[in-house]
C-alpha cells in the first residue's frame, strides 16, 4: 500500500513542473495586476476629473446667477414672445455674449447654454443654436428638477467660444440656475469645458504608473522567479531521492518476496522430502517383510508340485500292482476320498502359485511406485507409473458393499520413455488420483442415493505424444468439480478444502513444483462446479539439465 502511494506522489511529481508553472502563471498574473492598477487608477482619475470640472461649473454657474442673471433675467424671461431669428438678432443677446465672453476669458469652459424651463435655448455662445428646444433631452430634465448633472464625451470637431477646435475631450454640466430665494429652478445652464489637457495629464500619469507597475513587478517576479527556481531544485533533488527510495524499496520488497517464496518452497521442499522418506522406509520394510515369505512359498511351490505329482504317480503305480488291498487301507482311502485329493491338490497349488504372483506384483510395484532403488533422473515409463499407482489406489477403487466402484477409462497412446523423476512422478500421480476420487466420494455422498445408483463414476485417464518433444496426460474426474474461485488457489501452498486431518495442502502445490520446476513441464485444471475436474500435465521427453 505504501509503495503505490509512494508511485501515485511520484507521477504527480513528475506531471507537476513547478518553475515551468510559476513561469507562465506568474507572468500572466503580474501582467494582469499592472493592467488591473492601471485600470483603476484611470477610473479613479477621470471620477475626480469629473467631480472638479462639475464642481468648477456649479461654481461659475452661481457667480453667473450673482453678476449676469440679475441683469439679464427680465430678458430671458420674456423670450417666449420672440421669434428664434428675433431672439438671435436682439441687441440683448449680444450684450450677454460679449458679457459671457468675458467673463469666461481664460477659463476651460469654451462653449455656454441658457435654457428657459420649457427647454427652449434663450441663449448660446454658438448663436445658431438659439431656439433649439432640450425638452427630451434628459439631463436637461433632471437638470430642471434641480440636481446638477454632468456628461464626460469626445468631439473630433466643436465650435468653441474661442473658435472651432477639432479632437476634444468635454465636459457637458448641466446646473440648475436658482432665485434669489433658493426655494425655485429659474432657468438651467449647460457649461462645456475641455478636460483634454487634464485628460492628456491623466494619460501620462497612466503611463508612467503603468510602467513604474511594471518594473515594480518585473523586480518582484524575477525575486519570486529565483526563489521557485531554487524551490524547484530542491524539489527535483527529493524527487530524485524519493526515486532512488522508491527503487530501494522495491527492491528490497522483491527480495523479500523472493525469500518468502523460497521459504516457503523449502518448507515445501522439506516436508515432502521427510515424508517420501518416511513413506519410502515404510515401503522398504513391507517390501521386504512380504517378499521374503512370498519368495519362499513361491519357491517351494514348484517342489512341491513336483514332489505331488511323484506321490501321485507312485499311488497309481500301487493300484495298478496291488489291486486287491487290505481293508484298513481301503477304509482311509474311502475316508479321504483319494481321488478327490489327487484331482484338487494340483489345483489348489496352482492357485497358491496365482497368489503368490500376485503378492510379488504388488511389492514391485511399491518398489516401482518408491523407486527406492534408483536416484535421480532416469528413463521413466508412464504407462507403468500409472498402473503401478492405480495397483497401490485398488483398494479405493473397487467395488466394496457399502458403495459402488470406479470406472478407470485408460485411453492410452504409444508413448516413449522419458527421463524424469519416477518417484516423483509416481507421487504426481497418486495426488491426482488421489484426488479424483476424493471428489467423487464428495459428491456420491451429497447426491441422492437414487441419483448415484444411476449415475456411473469414471476417471478418464488419456496419454497422447506431442510431437516427438513431449507427453501429455489428462486425468477426467466425475467428481464434484470446483468453483473458480478455488481453482484459481488448488496450486498455492497449503490451501485446501478438505476437514482437518484429511488434507495438508501440500499434495497439488507439490505436484505442481514436480511438473513445473523439476520436469520443466507444465499442468493445468479445468473444472465446472457439479460436473467435474480435469488436470492436463505436459512433460518433455527430455531434461534441460540432470541437476535434479
């Protein structure tokens, strides 16, 4: 667990390019808060710019209200009756122009409207504009209303108190005149000034906050830049040393596997070989205890059959020449029923002869099953290990009162010997079988019994060559199969399903490291849980190397 969350920090390390992030990241981010100081500092400025133009205005349109108005007042008021073209010509109007002019000399402001409440222009620096009306014109009606309201725009061309003027930035205001009471809205004044040097001001100032912002920044970033440059050095230095502690320790977990692995195949190694050992010793001695015993009536039985058959012929020799005998004779011979003795006699020493071929049988193939008699690799027939172990498994396979028998199919192939382990493939073998039939047993006795009386078990047992470079052998059970889930664990070191005391474990896992590392061979199970189990072994004919 440690080491994949080891693996997961190491690829995010690895996708993670911090200089390379702060690089890009870090440049757009000072570029957009020189941008963003710069934006706010313009905003600001043309906020105030317009506060103290509207200011200026208010304040020329109150010193208008106190020196102009008065004088002029009476006229403006009374405009409603002229015409636009009377209104332009009056001697009035020129005299407020002139008085205008004047007092706006040297001002910013370069253009003046008076409008009457009805929003009709009384009068206008601009003399052809008197007489245009305002009454739709929006700030105009909130100007009536009496609040001052202004309006920042841009003219490329505008004809000015001082003449026509060309690219201009203006400030429209438009101020509510008030009488001498305060309480009433008499006229509205609209005052055009030009901000354009304060705005060209404002533009300069922009530009060197802009850049003293970017140098500012520049500065600040290339001091972050050498400290994340120096962060990721010391972060691609764990890197690399989180690398080496990652191959370290994975390496020192292979091993470990590797050890636990063979202890366990020496655990493995070492219980199989003390049990073979005792098993083999065991076998010895019973081999030799009844070949002794059968050796010797074996032997005898030839004399003895030879010394019958002189008894017998002298017998007959006596009844040919003494046919008339005494009556104690013929009484025991009656007695004894001579004939019958002398017809079964030679029967029953030839079934002593069938027994006591039958008892050296069994004792060579415990000796073939063992291979107590020969050490390490050897020519090996298959077709002899298999019936020498189906010879040994006789009792488990037969008919027996309390349960029917086992079909053992041989489907056998011409086979040539190979060089193997005998004993040891012997061993394979009996687990196989073994097995088998353990299987079967399992399901006989979960079955019903009306069910198992009609369904026949077998063992299928196939041997075919591969191509002159190796055997194959199928062992095919009826038995109760296996689900996936325990197939995939039959071969691992004592895993086993049976009870306590009837199974290791060790038996497959065994067989498995006989076929696999000892013959270089290969085995494999097939198996559908009710129907059956099938074990499919490949074995070379010949070994690599002869260190076994």
């Amino acid at each position: 667990m440690r080491l994949a969350s080891a693996q997961r920090k190491l690829k995010q390390v690895q996708r993670f390019q911090l200089l390379r992030y702060f690089a890009f990241s870090g440049l757009i981010a000072f570029t957009l808060t020189a941008i963003a100081l710069n934006y706010f500092y313009y905003q600001q400025s043309v906020k105030n710019l317009i506060h103290l133009t509207e200011e200026q205005n208010i304040a020329l349109t109150k010193s208008f209200s106190n020196t102009l108005w008065p004088e002029f007042s009476r006229f403006l008021r009374s405009t409603s009756s002229l015409s636009d073209e009377d209104l332009r010509k009056h001697p009035k109007s020129y005299q407020l122009q002139r008085a205008v002019f004047t007092q706006m000399r040297g001002l910013s402001v370069v253009k003046v409207k008076i409008f009457d409440l009805k929003g009709r222009t009384v009068f206008s620096t601009e003399v052809s504009q008197i007489g245009e009306m305002a009454v739709s014109n929006r700030n105009f009606v909130i100007a009536r209303s009496g609040q001052v309201v202004s309006q920042l725009g841009h003219r490329s061309s505008f004809r000015a108190i001082q003449g026509q003027v060309s690219d201009r930035d203006l400030l429209s205001s438009y101020v509510p005149i008030q009488s001498s009471s305060g309480n009433e809205v008499e006229g509205v004044v609209e005052l055009y000034s030009d901000v354009t040097p304060l705005f060209q001001q404002i533009y300069q100032t922009r530009q060197t906050i802009l850049l003293g912002s970017l140098l500012i920044l520049a500065g600040l970033y290339s001091v972050l830049f050498l400290l994340i440059k120096r962060a990721d050095q010391i972060i691609r230095q764990q890197h690399t040393a989180l690398q080496q502690s990652q191959a370290d320790y994975k390496r020192q977990a292979d091993v470990l596997e590797n050890t636990l692995g063979n202890l366990q195949q020496a655990q493995i190694q070492l219980v199989h070989s003390e049990k073979m050992s005792s098993l083999g010793q065991m076998v010895a001695g019973v081999a030799h205890e009844i070949n002794n015993p059968a050796g010797f009536i074996y032997g005898n039985l030839e004399y003895l059959s030879e010394q019958f058959g002189h008894l017998t012929k002298l017998i007959r020799l006596y009844q040919k020449n003494y046919p008339a005998t005494v009556g104690e004779i013929d009484r025991f011979a009656r007695d004894i029923d001579i004939e019958f003795l002398i017809d079964d006699l030679p029967k029953s020493l030839d079934s002593m002869r069938v027994g006591a071929e039958r008892i050296r049988q069994i004792v060579l193939s415990l000796r073939n099953f063992s291979r107590l008699d020969r050490d390490g690799i050897n020519q090996f027939d298959i077709h002899q290990g298999l019936e020498d172990t189906l010879l040994i498994l006789q009792n488990r396979i037969k008919k027996k009162a309390d349960r029917p028998g086992i079909d053992i199919v041989k489907n056998y192939g011409s086979l040539p010997a190979i060089e193997a382990h005998g004993g040891q493939l012997n061993q394979v073998f009996m687990n196989l079988l073994n097995n088998a039939i353990d299987a079967i047993q399992e399901k006989r006795q979960s079955a019903a019994p009306s069910a198992a009386d009609f369904s026949p078990d077998y063992i299928i047992i196939s041997t075919q060559a591969i191509a002159d470079k190796a055997v194959q052998l199928t062992f095919q059970d009826s038995g109760s199969g296996m689900s996936e889930k325990i197939r995939s664990k039959i071969f691992d070191p004592f895993f086993t399903t049976k009870p306590v005391g009837k199974g290791t474990g060790l038996g497959l896992s065994i067989s498995y490291q006989v076929v696999t590392q000892n013959h270089q061979g290969q085995i494999t199970c097939d198996s559908v849980l009710g129907e059956g189990t099938t074990f499919t072994l490949t074995l070379p004919l010949r070994q690599m190397s002869a260190k076994h």
